[in-house]
C-alpha cells in the first residue's frame, strides 16, 4: 500500500484521532449497521400470506406471516454470513409451498446467474432453487438453476438453468429436468392462468423470440416471430392471448460478436438503463429508444401492434426498474408505465385497441408496481402526497383501480413505505417501512382500518441507536445553470462551531436518496455510514445529482453535458458557504457512479474537495491537478464496475509518482459487498480515513 506523506508524527497522529473518537463517538460501526434488512416481499393470490426475506449480519433468511395478526416466523435457518443472496421468492396459489433461489448476485449488470463467492470457500457455493412448506418443515432441492415460476396448480416449478427451461415437482420427490431444449438463451418464464402452457423469452443475441410450450408432443409455438427483440410475455386473463414488448434487433457490426442498436443500446426490456456519469457531449443520455406492445392470438401464434410509443425521448422504452412494468390485468385492460409525459406513470389500454388512458397524472414518479389477485387494483410506490415540498424526497403506498384515473394515497406522513403487495383477499397491505432514524421493516396495513402496524420490529437489535440517529433535513439549492437540485442534510447537534464536511455521492445514478433509510440495501449501507460520520462531527450532504431519479424526464436525462457532476459540484460550494463548516476540511466520497463523480471532483477540484474515497468508481480523469489524499476502493468479483477500473487508476497513480492515495481490494466480493463483514471492513475504512485526513487537516493548521 503506498503511504500518505503526513506532516506531523505517527504518535502525534494516533493522539489526535483518540482524542477525536473519544470526543465525538458514542456508537460503533457495529451498532449502526446490524440492524435487518428486509427484501423479497410477496404475497399468496389466495389468502392473506406473505413472505420476505431478511438479511442479519450476513445471515439471510425467509420470514413467513398470515393474517389477521401477520405474527412473523423464521420459515429457513442459514446460519452462516457467507456472502450467499435469496431471491425470486414467491408462494403456491394455494399458500402451501415457498419457492425460492440461494446463490448468486442478482444485482449485478452482468453474470447475474453466476456464482459468488466472498467468503472464498474452497468449495464453491451453488445457484439452487429450493421449495419449503409454508407451515415449516424440510426444505427441498429442485435443481440447480434460478428464476424459478410456480405453476397455478402449485405442484411443478418451472425455472432457467444455464440458459434453457427446467422443471420439478413442487415437493422434490423428483429430481429436476430439462422441459424442452431451443436454440438460445431463455427467461421470462410466464405459467397460462390454467397451467397448461408456459410462454418463455429466447434471446438469440440480434434478436429474440416469444416461445409458448405445451407439452413434449407438441412443437414450440413462436408468437409472432419478426426480426426484432421480443420480451416480457403477459397472458391475458383467459389464456387465449399473450401481450409482449417488441424492441428493434440488434445491427451486427464487423468485430462485434454482440452488435449494437441504433437506438442507443436498448435495454432488456424488464431491466433498467445505465447511463455512466459524463462530462463530455452526450452527458444526458436522450437517445430514441423505441418500443412497441403487441398482442397475439395463443392458437395462431398471429399478433398485432396495440401501442406504439412516442418517437421521442421522452417516449423511450423506461429506464427505470421494472421497465415497462407491464401486466394484463382483466380482460379489458392492460396496464404498462412510460415517462411519455415526463414522469413515469402507469397507463390502461384495452387489449383491442384504443387510446392508452394515463392513470397517474402529476409530478411524480410511480415505482414497484404490483397488482391485485383480481386485477382490479395496481398498487404501488410513489414519491407524492399531500406534503407538496417534502414528499418529492419521500416514498409512499398508492393504488388506482386498472379502469379510471382515481389514485389514492394509502400512506402518508414522515415514514417513508416502499415495495407494497396485496393480499390475495385484497383486504391487507404488506410493505416495508421506514424513518430517519429506524430502518426498513416490514409492515402490514389492513386496508377495513388503514393503520399501519410494525411486524418485523422485533427482529431490530436492543442496541440499535434509533434515538441517536439524526433525521436529515431537506437542501434546495440551484445548480450553476439554475437546476434546482434536491440534497439532505445530516448536521450533529453541538460540538465545535466550525465542523469538518463530507460531499456523498450516490451511485446509479438511476437513484434518488431521501429523507430517512433507503429501501435498497447498497444504499441503506451508505445511509448508516453518512449516519456513523455524522455522529462523528461531520456535516454530510447527501446530493441528488441530475442523471438521478424523482424529478422528472429533463432531470433523469439532462440535455447538459456534465450536468451530474455540475450539481455535485454546486453541492460542495454550498456546503463551504455554510458557516459551520470548515472549509480547509471539506470532503467527498462515492461508490460506483458515485465513485467516478468522486474522481471527477478530486481530478477537477481538489482545492475544494480536500479528501475523498472512490468506491468501486470507473475514471479516466487527469491526475495533474488531482492533490488530494485518496482511497480506492474494489471488489475483485464486480459484475458491475470491473476490477481493472480500479487496477488502472492505481497503476496511473504509481506511473506518476504520486503519493495522495490508500487503497482496501476486497478479495472474491462484488459491487454489492455480499458479506457483511465486509461492510464493516469498508465502512470502517471509508471512515478512519475521514478521520486521519480531515480532522488532522485542522489540527495541522492550528499548529
């Protein structure tokens, strides 16, 4: 590791920072961070089940509740923090059986379905897909594989094992076994309402397939075949029609095994765009990327084009998670989201044609989107309510009925509540819930009484410091070309008049951060550390960056190059401006998109940003002016941002003899910090570093 050049001693060095901790600490980074993390929520579409998982220090489990008390219970039992994720969980129809996939890092941008393994296990873990009853017993290998679906009937499950459809009985008395076997790569497994057919995605690289099966006697059934990319196949209610997303192929170039689109590089449909931070021209990411909707007769295979969207960028295929988020939910409506008017929002359309009828109106972002067992209502998350200034920053629990524009706020208030479900009654809603100072738990809501009930607060640690946590304030300010930028502000009470400052930069930059604990655990990490720094004695400003979500189309997709970095720059200044901040003691630190923004603002403005950290960033940017200390931060299993980023930003570093940086390489872990041991070896780092550099800083000048 290459040394900082420190103006003062070793011994002089660790009084100071004693004295430092003793001063202003008064929680641990364990403390913050072991609080549970919930994820996964889902329902039954009959009854009034739910379940969802929770990560615990590493340990991540199934909980499992019923109505009308929705008491929880551990339904799995892993033990270990090995760094091995579950998802895809969802419950039988019927409520008996939980199907779910252990292994794997599915919130990577590629190799998704491949293993990870940062506890560095000599044996390698698996990807497998499990079955457990709902009442508690055996769990049942089904296979190796993921994505699993299933069936109506609640006795097979169909899954997606190295690229092609397996299936196995519910209750593994069986082993699983390839379905039928195509050319290319399937997903997207869809079960007909009946269980007779299974409609699949099959990529086939420049374009891609909807495949219906049947059984082994009869020949796939391709829908509508054309010279395009099909995805997303939604049954309609009665079986006899499938909706799809149609996307233009891919243009195969020399060279390129993959090719690429002309219309700016299309993302699956289902899977969010990634726009990289930029300063140079094309900054804001306005390519066309156009998409249609299709339905098509099941018996025929023939379809139709129901909806074109806008030629515009406005009217692209949604970079936003869940893309389209479409679902057939009667047989008269068929519901999807689009940023057509500047904002994502759900719209109805009925399957024979018509005028797209927009749901949501207003400024606002819809997320989230599920739909009730009878398809009568869509519920979601949203960042609205009747608190016009703050709820912008916030998230709560909507519903509109599939037919009419009458949404209804289900939530509201300072709690943030995020990724709700119905029931399969329809009479309760599940969700997670959170504040500025207590993390997100599970929830449930009846909808007879609409008040709101904690389930999953037990599992939250006696030592939490709940009461210690600061609520962070909401920040306006203008950008230099008058962008209002929205921030949060979290500022310790007391201390010296002049504090130490840190600029936080969140990644995406699809994201937006808010007033209270995020929903999503990378960032619900970021939180408890801005929380551990506050807590410190420093002012963090947490920006929301233009590239960002929660703000409208012109925000997610600036015309301006470099506005990203424009804003965070207007957020350091403002920061310095404050007159409880010390300027000579100003710092910034980010992780992936945010960590090239770090490295943007330390390359470009190092008089102003006087230390930072680069988690996992990717930059190319100068090192001439680029003075300040550094720590560099990576994952050698980034399916994300690759290592190499990392390797030639140091190797850049050492080739000009420059001695302003530290790194932490963190072996066989991903973008994602999948152990948790892990995160507290990063947080920690991120925050001794803060300490030596900024706090030394004005002791320095003192002297």
């Amino acid at each position: 590791m290459k040394k900082f050049i420190h103006l003062c001693s070793i011994a002089t060095a660790a009084f100071l920072l004693g004295s430092f901790t003793s001063v202003a600490q008064n929680f641990s980074m364990e403390d913050v961070t072991n609080y549970p993390f919930p994820r996964e929520l889902t329902s039954s579409a009959t009854g009034s089940k739910i379940a969802y998982t929770v990560e615990e220090r590493g340990r991540r489990n199934i909980y499992v509740a019923s109505g009308p008390d929705f008491t929880i219970r551990k339904l799995t039992n892993y033990t270990k923090d090995d760094g091995q994720e579950i998802t895809s969980v969802s419950i039988s129809k019927d409520g008996k059986w939980v199907v779910y996939v252990r292994g794997g890092e599915h919130s990577g941008n590629h190799d998704r379905s491949t293993i990870v393994n940062p506890a560095n296990d000599p044996i390698a873990p698996k990807i497998q897909v499990w079955s457990m009853p709902f009442a508690g017993g055996a769990s049942k290998l089904l296979g190796e594989g993921d994505y699993p679906v299933v069936s109506p009937k609640g006795d097979k499950v169909a899954f997606i094992n190295t690229g092609q459809v397996w299936v196995a009985p519910t209750n593994g008395l069986t082993a699983g076994k390839p379905m039928f076997t195509v050319r290319g790569e399937c997903s997207g497994l869809q079960w007909s309402p009946d269980g007779s057919m299974l409609a699949f995605e099959c990529n086939r690289t420049d374009h891609a397939f909807i495949g219906v099966y049947t059984n082994d006697n009869t020949p796939i059934n391709w829908i509508s075949p054309g010279f395009a990319k099909d995805a997303s196949p939604r049954w309609s209610p009665d079986g006899k029609k499938i909706a799809f997303i149609r996307t233009p192929g891919a243009v195969i170039t020399p060279g390129s095994a993959a090719g690429d689109s002309r219309n700016g590089g299309v993302a699956a449909p289902g899977q969010p765009v990634t726009a990289q931070p930029q300063r140079g021209p094309g900054g804001g990411g306005r390519e066309n990327r156009t998409w249609t909707i299709w339905t098509a007769d099941v018996a025929t295979g023939k379809g139709l084009q129901l909806w074109k969207a806008p030629e515009t960028p406005k009217g692209s295929f949604p970079g936003i998670d869940g893309g389209a988020n479409m679902h057939w939910a009667t047989n008269e409506h068929l519901i999807f989201m689009s940023y057509q008017d500047g904002w994502p929002h759900l719209y109805s359309i009925n399957p024979e044609g018509g005028e797209a009828l927009l749901l949501t109106p207003g400024n606002f972002g819809v997320e989230q989107v599920n739909i009730s067992s009878d398809g009568k209502w869509i519920i979601f998350s949203a960042n609205t309510g009747p608190d016009n200034q703050l709820d912008i920053d916030r998230r709560h629990v909507a519903r509109v009925p599939v037919d009419k524009a009458a949404m209804e706020m289900l939530t509201t208030g300072e709690e943030l509540e995020t990724y709700p479900v119905l029931t399969g009654d329809g009479s309760t809603v599940a969700c997670f819930s959170a504040t500025g100072q207590r993390p997100v738990i599970a929830a449930v809501m009846p909808l007879s009484t609409r008040k709101a009930k904690l389930i999953g607060e037990k599992l939250l640690a006696a030592n939490f410091p709940v009461k210690q946590m600061i609520i962070p304030k909401q920040v306006i300010y203008n950008s230099p070309d008058g962008t209002v930028v929205h921030a949060q502000l979290f500022e310790p009470v007391g201390g010296p008049a002049k504090k130490p400052a840190i600029v936080y930069i969140h990644g995406g930059p699809q994201r937006q951060m808010l007033l209270g604990w995020h929903h999503m655990d990378y960032y619900s990490i970021d939180y408890a550390l801005n929380q551990y720094l506050a807590n410190m004695g420093f002012i963090v400003l947490s920006v929301n960056y233009r590239q960002g979500i929660g703000y409208g189309y012109d925000f997610n997709r600036p015309a301006a190059p470099g506005a990203n970095y424009i804003d965070v720059k207007a957020g350091g200044d403002w920061l310095a401006a404050q007159p409880n901040v010390d300027t000579a003691r100003l710092g910034v630190y980010g992780g992936s998109a945010g960590g090239a923004l770090t490295a943007t603002a330390l390359s470009h403005d190092s008089k102003l940003f006087k230390a930072g950290v680069i988690i996992h960033g990717n930059s190319p940017e100068p090192l001439d002016n680029w003075t300040s200390p550094t720590m560099i931060i990576h994952g050698d299993d980034d399916r994300n941002v690759d290592f190499s980023a990392g390797v030639s930003l140091i190797r850049r570093f050492e080739l000009k003899g420059n001695p302003y940086f530290e790194y932490l390489v963190i072996p066989g872990d991903s973008h994602h910090w999948m152990k948790y041991s892990d995160v507290l070896k990063v947080n920690t780092a991120i925050a001794d570093f803060f300490k030596k550099e900024l706090f030394m800083r004005k002791t320095m000048a003192n002297n």
